[in-house]
C-alpha cells in the first residue's frame, strides 16, 4: 500500500473546518445564555428608569517626574 504525499492546504481546511464546527458547537448556547442576560439587564435598566452614562475616571496627578 502507497501512501499519496502530504496536501498541507487540504489538511488545514480540514482542521479549520472541524474547528469551527466544534466552536460553534459549543459556543452558540454560551451566546443564547447571553443574548438573554443582556436583553434582561436592559430590561431591569428600563424598569429603574436607569440611562447608561460614561464612568467616571480619576487618575491622581503626579508632581514630580516618573521613574
């Protein structure tokens, strides 16, 4: 028996192709799970009559050179 020779292109689509397929496999109900906690968090922010608003960042200043 002969083996042919070794097609590197073929072998990589393959890989990616069962990557992928497990990846979404695996992730889409991660991604439903999600979906639903973020439609929830905007539901409860409507509810609270809550507005996003930017957070506010403070950053001590410095009054001498860094090192």
């Amino acid at each position: 028996m002969q083996m042919g020779t070794f097609n590197g292109q073929e072998f990589g689509k393959e890989v990616v192709a069962i990557v992928t397929d497990y990846l979404e496999r695996t992730l889409s109900p991660i991604a439903a799970r999600l979906d639903a906690v973020e439609a929830r968090l905007a539901l409860l922010e409507a509810q609270a009559g809550a507005t996003k608003a930017k957070p506010i960042v403070r950053i001590a200043a410095r009054s001498g050179p860094t090192t």
